[in-house]
C-alpha cells in the first residue's frame, strides 16, 4: 500500500477522523495513574483496518509516535498516555462492529472498540456469553482487556492464560497487516474460512510464531489489533453463586486448592472485606459499614449448570463442593452477613456501574498487581500490608482480589489502595506506597506479568535476556519504533 | 539363517525407542522405567535395539565396514531380551533380539572376533566349561553326595549343575543342596559328574554359533545314554539352552528350572517346609527363565502377503512375548517358606532389569556387568527388601560381587539356599 | 565432510570423551529414520550422517556446543526421543545432539500443578511420576514414548486427553531456550527468578517465538527445560495391571468408564462432537481403533487380547461371525473416556453422554462395554503406551489430512480423505484396511472446538514399491485436496523434507508474510545459519 508522504493524516483517511481540538487532546494527555502527562499531537479515528494501515503507514514514513487507544475513560495504567511528544493517538473506539456470533462453535468476532456493555446482550440473544475480568468499567473494550492478558473470573476455562483470545487482525509497527492463529492459514479472508466451516478457533501461529503473544502485554508498542476471534461459552441455564468466608487466608487458599483440583466452580476468585463492599456498595459510607460487617476473606464461587442438565449440574457440583468446603472447617454458605451470592452473582456478571466500582471510595485508586501462586500469597499481604502501616497508609482500605488463572497453576494478585485525589498527602502517599511496595514484591518474588509505568524498568531490569529478546522483536515488527515508543524497554 | 535373512526386520524398525524402555504401560517411576541396560551405560543410539537394527542395514548395505567400535556395539549388550519384550508389545513382526545375535554369528564367522572373548572360548573347547576350569575338576561339587553318577549309572531325571554351580566354590552348596533336597524327595535323580559338559548356550549367545551344536550333540547323548527323561537345572542359562535351543537342533527332553521341580513338589506335599525364615525378600526374574525362558515351538514357514501389502508367515509363525517365561513356580516357592515375605520390585517378569552377566557381558566388560548389577540392587532396596533372591547362579554371582565391591547392604540369596533353610 | 580436528576437540572437551562419537556406524544409527525412505534417493532408511553425535548432561553444556558450532560454523541439530526424521540432519556437515542425558524431572509442584521437566523426560515416566500425586499431563497422540518437552515446545502437543488436559501449547508454562546464538532465553515467571509458573510476559509475550501452531522442530536452537501443566487425575497413584503382555488392561475404579461410541454416520458423528464440546464431559476423546482402518482394526483390536495369537491370524479373525459383526458395529465410532471427581459426577457425565447419544442416534458398541475390553481401552487410551501399534501391519505408515478445524470444516474433507485413499488400497500399494483409517483428537485443544482427522496409509516400508506408492498417494491426496480447495495436510509437511530448496521456496511463497516474518527471526537468533529448514524461511529478494 502506498501511501503519499507529503498527504497529512486527513488527506489519507479523511478530516472528519482526524481530531486537534485541544479540550480532546487535554482527555488523553493524562489518566488516573501516576504517569506524567503528555499532550498529543492529534488524536484519530479510524474506522476501519484499511485506516489503521493507513495511519501507521504514514507514522512510518513521518516518523510519528503513534498511542493506540481502544477503550474510554477513564483509563488507569498509563499505557494509553503518550511518553513522547508530538504522539498521534489512535483511537479505535468507533471499530465497534460485532463482526460474528457463531452459536454452533460458541464464537464471537469483535473489532476493538466493541465493550463488554454492547457484547454481552448480543451473545446472550444467541445464548452465549463471554468471561469476563472482574467489574470491568463500562467503556472498557473487550479486546484491549483480552490484550492486556486482565484476568478472567473462570480459572476452568482457562487453557492458556490469554484465553478466552484466539485469533487476530493485526496491523504490525512497519504497516504489514496479518491474521494471526487459524485466521491466517490457507483461506484467505474470514468469508472463506467460514464459508469452509471454520471459525477461527485456534490462537496458534501461522507457523512457528504465536503471534497473538507478542501483541498481548505489549501496550499498544508491537501492533494495532483490528479484529479478535474469542471464545465464548454457553449462557448457564442455572447459575448459583456462594460463598466462602474465612478468617484466615491461609485456611482459605489450602480449600482454594482443593477446589480447584477437581475443577469445581465456574467464577471462582477471593476478595478481601474492603473489595466485596467495594463492590456491591456505591458509596463510601456503604462501603465502610459492609466491610466492618463481612469476613476478612471470601471465596466467591459460582457454579453454572450449561446445556443438558444444567439443574441437576449445579446441585451435584454445590453438593461436591460443600463437602470438600466443610473438610477445611469452613462452610459453602448462598449468603454472608447479609450479602447474598445472587447479589454478587448479578453484580460481578456485569460490567462496573458508574462511577467505576475502584474509585467508588475515595474517588481515586491505584493498583499494584502482579503473577504468583495461591501458595505466595499470604506472604505478599503482609508485605502490602506492612508498607501501608510504615507509610501509615491504612490497611483496612487496601482491596485485595485473588483471581486463579490457567487452571490454578498461577494466581492474579492485586492490591487497591483508594484515596483522594484532591488530598496531597495521600497522594503522596500512595504514591510513595506503590513505589515501594512494588519494589519490595519484586525482591520478594512477584512475577509483575504486565509492566505498566513504574514497573517497566524494574521488571526488565531484572531479566535482561527478555528485555534483549523484546528488543530484537520489536525490532522485526516495529522497526521505526513508532508504536507507543517510551513505554516497556524501547 | 544369515544376517541378510533379517533385512527385513532391521528396515521394519520404526525408531519409536520402545525398546529402551519397559512396556510403558508398566511404568511406575522415572527410577525404574528403563528396560536395556547396555543404551543406559554406553549412551549412544547405537547401543539400542534399535540402533543395532540400523547398524545392522548398514552393514547388509555396505555403508560401514568392521572396527572396533563396532565390535563394541556388537558385544557390549547382555542380549537380556527385554527390548525385544517391549519391540512385540507393538511390533508383531521384528525379530529384534535374533538380528543383534545373527549379528554376532556373523562377525565371528567373519573372524572378527572379541579379543576379551577368546580365552573362555578357547577354554570352552578344551575344557568343556565356561569358567577357565580343568575338566577333570567338574564333577568335583558333588564329591560326598549321595547321589547317582549317570556316566555309570541310569536315572529318570538328571541334575545339570551348569558350569558356575560346578566350580564356583561360593555357590557350591547351593546345587549340593538342590540335589539332596530332589534326592530326598523321593526324585529318581543323578548327575553327570566329571563328564558333565557346558550347555553350549553361552557361547552361542556371545556368536558362536557352532559350539553349541557339539555340546547339545554330546549332552544329549550322555543323556540318552542314561535313560534320562528329565533335565533339571538350577541356572537359569542352562534352562534357556536345554529349554529353548535344544530342539531346534533336534533334541527333546523334558526340561524343568529347580524351581519349578520344587514347586511340584512342594504342592504334591513331598517337601515340608518347617522352619521360620524371618525375612523380606524380593525376586529377581533372571532373564533366560522369564522373557527368553519360553518353549520352543517348532515351525517352518514362508512369508506372503495379504491385504494388499501386510507381510505374514503362512503358517503362523510362533510369537515369543516373554509371556510363557517361568515367573510363578520360583514365587510359588517363596511365597510358601514361613515366616517370609515377598516384596516386588518395579521391574518384573518379562519386563525385569537384567542383573548384568549375560551375552559375554561379564567376562568382556565387568564393568558394565557390576554397573548393571548395581542398578538392580538399587531396586531391590528400594522395595525395602532385606534380600535378593534368584534363580540363577549367574545372577547371584553378580549381585554377591556388586555388593561386596561397592559395600552394599543387601543379601543376595538363590531360591534353593531359602527352602533350605526353611526345612 | 569431517569436522575439524579443532572442532571436534572442542566440542569433545565440553562433553567428555565418552560421550562424543565419529563412528561411522554410531553415526548411521542416528540418520536411520521412520519416513526417510519417502524423501530419500532410493527409499534408503538413512538420513544424511551426522559429523558426530554428541550427548550433553545440561543446558551449559548445550550453551557450550552452541557457541563451538557458532564459532566453527557448524550446523546442529538436537533431537530428545529422536522419533522419525525431523530429529535428523537434514544435510552433511550436521552434527547431532542427543539428549538423552537431560533426563530429570526437575521439580513436581503438586500444589500449582506445574511439572519443570528436561527434554528426555517421555509422558510415560512423567505421567507415572505426577499419578503418584494425583495429576496427570497430557500425552500427546505420538503417545508414552515421546517427550513432552518436544510436544510444549518443538512440534505438536495434542493427545487423546486435551479437550481436558489442554493441548502441550497450551500447557507450556515457560522454556529455557539455548538459541542458536549461543544465548539463552528463559520465558516467562521464570526469566525473572519467580519461577515457573507463566510463560507469558513481561510484557509482549516472548513466548510467542518460543512456539506458533508448531514448533521449530530442532531448526532453531535447543530447548534444555520446560514447565507444563497438570491436570487432575482423580484415580490410583498407579495402574493397576492385569492382562498377559501384550494385552495389558487396567481395572480403574467405577469413576473411570472408557467407551467406544459408534454412529450411524459422519455427520451424527461430528454432531456429537460439537454436543461433547458443549457439555463438558470428556475426560479423553479421541478416534482411535480406527487408525487400524474400519475393515481391518476391529479383527486386529480382538486379535491382540489373544497373547496367543500373531498377526499371521488376523485372517482367522476377520471372518469370525461376530467380528464382521463388530466391524459393522463400530464403522463409524471413536473412544471416550470419562472420569468423575466424585461419584456424583461420573453419574451426570453419564447421564449426559446417553442423551447426547440419544439426541445424535449414537449408541455404545457392546462389545467394548466387557469388563476387560473396557479395563484395556481404559490402560491403552489413558496411557498411550501402545500407540506404535499402528505400525503393527507393514512397520510403516504415513499419515496424511489431519487439518485442524472445526467438526464442520473436518466433516468436508473426510470424504477427501476416504476416496483418495481407496483406489491405493483397492490396488494393493497400501494395505487395504478400509478407506477409513482416519484417528485424531475429538478435541485438540482444551475444552474442545477443533479437532482433526489423520488418514492413516500402511506401506511395507522393506517393499520399496510399497514405499513408492506410498509416496505416490501422498502426491495424490495434495492434488485432490487442492482439486477440492482444502489446504495440504500433514503429507506435505513431510513430503517438505526432501524438496529442493527452490520447490520449497515456492511453497513457501504461498504465506509470504509468515515465512519472511520467520526469517527475520532467523537471521536475528540464527546469524550463521546453524538450524536447517524445520524453521523454514522465505528467501529475501
């Protein structure tokens, strides 16, 4: 594809994509995280594949940093603010085209700005439905969530970690445009494959790369993802939420372990007191008064009855799971201190309500999040926990969120620490906290999969083969860096 | 038969590794999951059944000429048969422990002989055993014994002590009290004393081939000559011979292990065992009584084609599995000692490690026989077993070496030595 | 081509002389491979010979041979079980590394489910050793005898087992990677000392290189340790083994069922699959017995109960009343496994799974409902420590489709398969066990929703006519599958081996993209082109 070098970006995919307005430009020049603040140039919206093409053709040839942006506001992780000045943000919001529902082999094809808000409905129309990341916020893109590797609330279901994502339409850093995994076999074009019967199941390759890896985690820094084939499952016909609680984390974990051993729940995570209010309250107030009432430590755990038999699936799996529950003295209870599994079942299968439920508190958040085993855990709170209380952070507003991945070989870990935005000590504080904090989990072992802002060069300081490898791929796809440089090791 | 009549079988070979390994469907650990001991101490791929499959093609196609390493491939393997056991699970159609010793006959028909080999061979055929011995010391093991001597007199079953039992001096009593213990029992036995000759079975099994034709000639005529109808043994090689290369030269006696005359026994109540033998034992299958210790079935055939391309032999062409090995009689006979408990270890019957000694192993490459050795001891211990025990006195010659060479705490036992002391 | 003195020396030095050889007859038990005789002159078992066979003890050792091979500029080609010819040299001037020495389980975390494994560790040992702990691992289709490092991170990785177990890909939970430049990558948690339990990350996964659809297949470095994961097994920490060798059986307990379940035809067939998928069931599914061919296996399947039988019987078995009765029974059929966690759930599954029967008019071939027919598909399925059964009839087969798919997309070349197979059985130049000798998982990935068809054809591979008309339908099947716009199956990755490099460039040409993306990869982890075509590449121009 040529594209003229002397055309500006409007002149190449029209004016009415391309925005400089500077109240727009102010929104993506900053977010709720600690990142620095950085103006971009322009911000554009293409429609469509041959856009994207077009627009990182062009970065090419001008040597534009690019900020590819698929989810609204507001955003958390300061991957979508550019590093660079003069960066050109790229946002994919109105791709929002649910290309394909396919009941029979329980897929869905999505551009990148389809939410979890638009696609649910439209799944469950043909009786299906996608895993979601916990609570989600309302704008939030399902494929940038899939993308980021944000861990799902079914370990079960989870073959390889960045499930429930299959196949690609990427358009790499140098402007070549791929399909990835089965999509970029010997059919050419989706029409074909389906034409054939395929669906674009498999995530692997083409060939000896897994391509769709080096996208996930890469911030937008290795290609701009136009399509994403996922994997859906069946909507349950019965589903019944319960729950866990425990005084003790450790007594916990070692039932969580049980459990999942015989892969028994379908939502199954562990949230402390303050993330279970936070959740299901709207308010501060509300928050507090549920956190002081419920146990330290809940296991939420759904069980879904699907297809055939799907009443008689979840009484036997409840009746199963109680009894293993009751071996670790602890009980499989439908509610707690009045929160009810319904209440968390209709809660935590929808996106966040507004405001989003992490800023519900205090108005501001700040999350440390990393990889472990459930087995680490208790070892990583108190380490939380203890640089709270030497930073005299309170440790009764941490929010923490287990979430068992891969089929309960690893475990999502993650730390909340709410505060207020207008208040410079606390602030400072959290900002100081996270610091910290992240250092010492680090030094302690926490496998920090997802190195956002501050994280970056702690990470790939530490493992410098990867860092050289990242490098060298980027390098093949990316070669004029101009995919979000500054961000990760490039 | 010539190495070119198994082309065939070494082209068939498909290279899966089957045959390092016991039948996987027995594995129980990474310890004890391996079945050839000559891959697992030479590493290289030559060293299997299949890579000697491979060196045999390239042989038949000229590819490589003779050396020393080839030697090395040739001989540095006990032709225990446990890859063959493990090649049949799947492939129906190899005849994978007849090629590695087809290549053997034909090397030393070719002259190219093992040099550590010689002198026992040379011995063989001067002497008439296998242990480097005067002749006219074989009969010596018996002196004393009440016992008929078959040169002079005539017997219904004979007792074949086998070279090691003649003159192993340590294993002596063994074979004196398997023969009172038959003798006592009312067995109609005798021994051939001094004119006693070697199986011939060992040095057809390290390639020469011919030798065994003239000891199977020779004892079966003394045997004839006695009126003998019954051949028992207590080795186990002597068992394989009699029991399976015998009569595919043409002489057919009735051939039974010690063991499994005992077994008779013991079930028909003409031996009781009274005493305690407050032990935990385990059982090592020595390999020519267990895989290789099937009968021999005759058979003659030609090979055709059926389903288009599915090679066979019309008629069918006689399976040995290791399944019709003798593994129960000796267990039998354990199990029914008071006060003794029998323990397993991983590898048993047709899939038993062997203890290190066969196919000129010993006598060309002790090392590898003592490291052999070694491993089976470790398995034994690992089953928590104060002793070995075995049916051969090849085995337990081996096993008694490794563990006073490497300090080990095990005792090392023949069956016979246990009811003996449980009488 | 001999090494150099020099080299040689070098490469001697890093192993030890006992585990460094130039025979030439050690050499040849290297180049002898399964399938050489489809792509080499004269249908000569041999690959090109080896310079020299080396056996390295650990990844610095394999870092070592690397870096002597870069700095003598000699290529390399490491196999672990080194089964059939993509484990062997490609060219003269190669020199072997067997890795038969790296043979340790390094660590079972029974708690995560994670087992860090070297390349030489098989399924069977591992799956036996993490049995003791409850879990199992998958085994891929190749079956017990092969390594599971090679199936997570160098070839394939799918078994009877990974609609639950996952497909190796899928399992791999982070490699240690000595690249062909002599550097080692690590993936993953453990490449930043937290351990080995994700191969993702930081950041842009480098675990995509590691592996796509397929691995590098020995083309691109040596991978010295992996971590897959585990999965439950809810049974003895052993098999309990019955059975006279061979016909070995295992009676599990009542919450084990093995089942083969037979249908009317293909398109019941695929309709249960896409239900199994659906419902969540399987523990094992996968077509099996007739990778024997639907005329042919069933007789051979009852043979093989018989220890006293050889397959010189199997004539004998084939007109046995009730085996053609059998034989019709189980036409169109595949195996299933299913496992409870409890006795609750091995209640429902069956409950399920004679729904799903009913709804697809299927039903349970009785003769495999027997106690001990059901003891021996349960041992033989779940360990696979017989898979090399189907080279029981010639010592060689090839298998040919086996396009991963959709049941819907798999239904459309079945067919295919079946006619382009036929008129070579019906000559005589395969063996002629029914048109339909197709295996292949029910589901090749976990939870299902593709799965596979591979069209077994058996040559005599001492025939070299056999041999050549086995390459002949392999030709074949590529034509019709294009005649029918269905890509080339595995036959024309194997047939790959032996083309010259500009045939294979045209190939090549037909995915420009992916083949110049790997290039680039090549030349950055590959400067001196030491790994061979397994890692194909598209020339640049």
């Amino acid at each position: 594809m040529k594209v003229k070098t002397s055309a500006g970006l409007a002149d190449i995919i029209g004016k009415q994509k391309v925005i400089d307005k500077a109240q727009v430009l102010d929104r993506y020049s900053r977010d709720n995280s600690f990142t620095p603040s950085m103006r971009p140039r322009l911000v554009v919206q293409p429609r469509n594949a041959d856009d994207v093409q077009k627009i990182v053709m062009w970065a090419n040839q001008t040597r534009t940093p690019l900020v590819p942006v698929s989810s609204g506001e507001p955003h958390f992780r300061g991957d979508t603010v550019p590093s660079v000045p003069e960066a050109v943000i790229v946002d994919l919001h109105r791709m929002n085209k649910i290309i394909r529902i396919d009941r029979r082999n329980r897929m869905v094809v999505i551009e990148p700005g389809v939410t979890y808000t638009q696609v649910q409905p439209a799944l469950a129309e043909q009786g299906l439905r996608l895993s979601m990341p916990l609570l989600p916020r309302q704008s939030k893109s399902v494929l940038a969530s899939l993308l980021e590797r944000e861990p799902r609330l079914e370990p079960k279901y989870s073959y390889t970690l960045p499930e429930p994502l299959r196949c690609l339409e990427v358009v790499w850093g140098n402007g070549e445009i791929q399909r990835t995994g089965e999509a970029g076999g010997y059919y050419p074009t989706l029409e074909q494959q389906w034409k054939m019967g395929l669906a674009q199941v498999f995530s692997g390759g083409p060939g000896q790369v897994d391509y769709y890896r080096l996208v996930s985690g890469a911030q937008g820094s290795m290609g701009i993802a136009t399509w994403a084939s996922v994997k859906c499952e069946i909507l349950p016909g019965v589903h019944r939420f319960f729950l866990i609680p425990s005084d003790d984390l450790k007594d916990l974990i070692e039932c969580a372990y049980r459990l999942l051993r015989v892969r028994l729940g379908d939502e199954f995570l562990v949230l402390n007191s303050v993330n279970l209010a936070a959740i299901l309250s709207r308010e501060a107030d509300g928050i507090r008064a549920l956190r002081d009432k419920v146990a330290p430590w809940v296991l939420i755990m759904g069980i879904a009855g699907r297809d055939l038999f799907p009443e008689e699936r979840v009484d036997f799996q409840e009746k199963d799971t109680r009894d293993i529950v009751q071996q670790f003295a602890l009980k499989l209870l439908p509610a707690v201190s009045g929160v009810r599994g319904g209440q968390v079942m209709s809660t935590i299968l929808n996106p966040s309500s507004v405001p989003y439920w992490k800023l519900a508190y205090k108005g501001g958040c700040q999350d440390i999040f990393f990889m472990t085993t459930l087995d680490k855990i208790p070892e990583f709170v108190n380490t939380v926990f203890a640089g709270a209380n030497a930073l005299q952070y309170p440790v009764s507003d941490i929010g923490t969120y287990l979430q068992p991945q891969h089929q309960g070989t690893s475990c999502h870990c993650e730390f909340n620490l709410p505060y207020d935005p207008g208040n410079k000590i606390e602030v400072g504080r959290v900002r100081e906290l996270l610091q910290t904090c992240s250092e010492a989990l680090i030094k302690q072992g926490a496998y920090f999969s997802r190195p956002y802002g501050i994280w970056a060069d702690m990470v790939y300081n530490r493992d410098a083969a990867n860092k050289e490898m990242i490098k060298t791929v980027k390098g093949i796809f990316d070669p004029n860096n101009v995919l979000n440089p500054g961000k990760l090791c490039f | 038969m010539a190495l070119e009549d198994y082309r065939d079988d070494c082209t068939d070979c498909s290279r899966c590794s089957y045959c390092k390994w016991i039948p996987l469907d027995h594995i129980k650990s990474a310890k004890f999951a391996r079945a050839c001991p000559s891959i697992e101490y030479c590493g290289f791929q030559a060293y299997s059944l299949a890579g000697r499959l491979s060196v045999g093609l390239s042989l038949l196609e000229g590819r490589i000429g003779y050396n020393d390493n080839l030697k090395d491939i040739v001989w540095k393997c006990q032709l225990d048969g446990a890859c063959d056991v493990s090649d049949k699970v799947c492939r129906y159609n190899i005849r994978g422990l007849e090629v590695m010793r087809e290549m053997r006959f034909k090397l030393v028909e070719d002259g190219q002989t093992l040099p550590q080999h010689k002198p026992y061979i040379d011995s063989l055929r001067k002497e008439k055993n296998m242990m480097m011995k005067p002749g006219v010391n074989r009969g010596k093991w018996a002196d004393g014994l009440d016992v008929k001597n078959l040169a002079e007199d005539k017997a219904a079953v004979v007792f074949h002590a086998g070279c090691r039992y003649s003159y192993d001096r340590g294993l002596q009593k063994t074979a004196r009290a398997a023969v009172t213990l038959l003798r006592n029992a009312g067995v109609d036995i005798g021994i051939m004393g001094e004119e006693e000759s070697c199986c011939g079975g060992r040095a057809y099994q390290w390639g020469y081939r011919k030798d065994l034709n003239a000891f199977a000639r020779k004892n079966a005529q003394a045997w004839t000559d006695a009126g003998v109808k019954t051949v028992v043994t207590p080795c186990a090689e002597c068992y394989y011979t009699f029991k399976r290369l015998y009569p595919e030269i043409g002489f057919t006696f009735e051939v039974v292990h010690v063991s499994e005359y005992i077994d008779r026994l013991i079930r028909k109540g003409k031996i009781k065992l009274r005493k305690n033998v407050p032990l935990t034992v385990t059982y090592h299958d020595p390999c020519h009584l267990g895989r290789l210790g099937e009968p021999y079935v005759p058979w003659q055939g030609t090979k055709q084609k059926i389903y288009g391309q599915i090679p066979v032999w019309k008629p069918s062409r006689p399976r040995y599995t290791g399944a019709r090995g003798v593994y129960d009689a000796p267990r039998n006979v354990l199990k029914s000692i008071p006060g003794l408990t029998l323990v397993e270890m991983e590898r048993i019957r047709e899939y038993a490690w062997c203890c290190g000694v066969g196919g000129g192993v010993l006598e060309a490459y002790p090392e590898f026989a003592a490291w052999t050795a070694s491993e089976r001891l470790a398995e034994a211990k690992a089953t928590g077993a104060e002793a070995i025990v075995s049916a051969c006195p090849w085995c337990e010659n081996n096993f008694a070496d490794t563990v006073k060479t490497q300090d080990e705490r095990i005792k090392v036992y023949d069956v016979i030595d246990l009811i003996h002391m449980a009488l | 081509m001999a090494l150099s003195r020099d080299a040689y020396r070098a490469l001697g030095d890093i192993v030890g002389p006992g585990y460094i050889s130039e025979d030439p007859a050690v050499m040849d038990s290297y180049a002898y491979q399964w399938l050489a005789e489809t792509v080499r002159p004269n249908h000569s078992k041999f690959m090109p010979r080896p310079e020299a066979a080396l056996l390295p003890a650990s990844t610095k050792e394999v870092q070592a041979i690397v870096r002597t091979c870069n700095k003598y500029k000699i290529k390399f080609k490491a196999y672990s079980t080194g089964w059939y010819f993509y484990g062997a040299p490609f060219s003269e001037g190669v020199i072997q590394m067997d890795m038969r020495r790296m043979d340790h389980i390094v660590e079972i975390d029974e708690k995560n489910m994670v087992a860090v494994i070297e390349p030489y560790v098989i399924a069977g040992v591992l799956q036996a050793e993490v049995m003791k702990r409850g879990l199992n691992c998958t085994v891929t289709g190749a079956g017990a005898s092969c390594s599971t490092l090679v199936g997570a991170t160098c070839y394939h990785g799918s078994g009877g087992t990974s609609i639950y177990t996952g497909e190796l890909r899928e399992n791999l939970l982070g490699a240690e990677w000595v690249m062909p430049n002599g550097e080692i990558l690590r993936t993953g948690s453990v490449g930043s000392g937290c351990g080995w339990f994700c191969a993702e990350g930081p950041g842009p996964s480098m675990r995509g290189i590691v592996r796509g659809a397929l691995g590098a297949r020995g083309g691109l470095g040596v991978y010295t340790k992996c971590a897959v994961k585990l999965s439950p097994w809810p049974g003895p920490t052993e098999f309990p083994i019955e059975g006279t060798v061979p016909a070995y059986r295992s009676p599990l307990p009542k919450n084990f069922r093995a089942y083969t379940v037979a249908f009317k035809d293909w398109g019941s067939l695929f309709e249960a699959y896409y239900r199994l998928y659906d419902n969540e069931i399987c523990y094992y599914a996968h077509r099996q017995w007739t990778m024997l061919g639907a005329d042919l296996g069933p007789a051979f399947w009852m043979l093989y109960q018989d220890p006293t039988k050889s397959l010189d019987d199997i004539q004998e078995f084939v007109r046995k009343r009730e085996v053609k009765e059998l034989t019709e029974e189980m036409r169109r059929s595949f195996q299933l496994v299913l496992v409870g966690m409890s006795q609750r759930d091995i209640a429902y599954k069956e409950k399920v799974l004679d729904r799903i029967l009913e709804e697809t008019g299927g039903w349970k071939v009785k003769k495999w409902l027997e106690p001990e027919m059901e003891q021996f598909s349960l041992l033989y399925l779940l360990r696979l420590g017989r898979k090399n059964l189907n080279f029981v009839y010639t010592g060689g087969w090839v298998g040919n489709f086996m396009q991963s798919g959709t049941p819907d997309f798999v239904k459309k070349y079945e067919p295919i398969a079946e006619d382009a197979t036929e008129e070579y059985q019906e000559k005589g130049l395969l063996v002629d066990c029914g048109s339909d000798s197709m295996m292949g998982c029910v589901g090749s990935i976990g939870g299902g929703g593709q799965c596979g068809l591979e069209q077994f054809g058996f040559y005599d591979v001492a025939d070299k006519a056999s041999t050549a008309a086995a390459v002949e339908w392999m030709k074949h099947c590529i034509q019709e599958e294009a005649r029918r716009n269905i890509p080339p199956g595995k036959e024309g990755m194997y047939l790959a081996v032996g083309k010259t490099h500009a045939e294979l460039q045209r190939d090549l040409a037909k995915q420009p993209l992916t083949h110049t993306w790997q290039r680039k990869i090549k030349q950055a982890l590959d400067p001196n082109n030491l790994g061979d075509r397994m890692y194909p590449t598209l020339d640049e121009k």
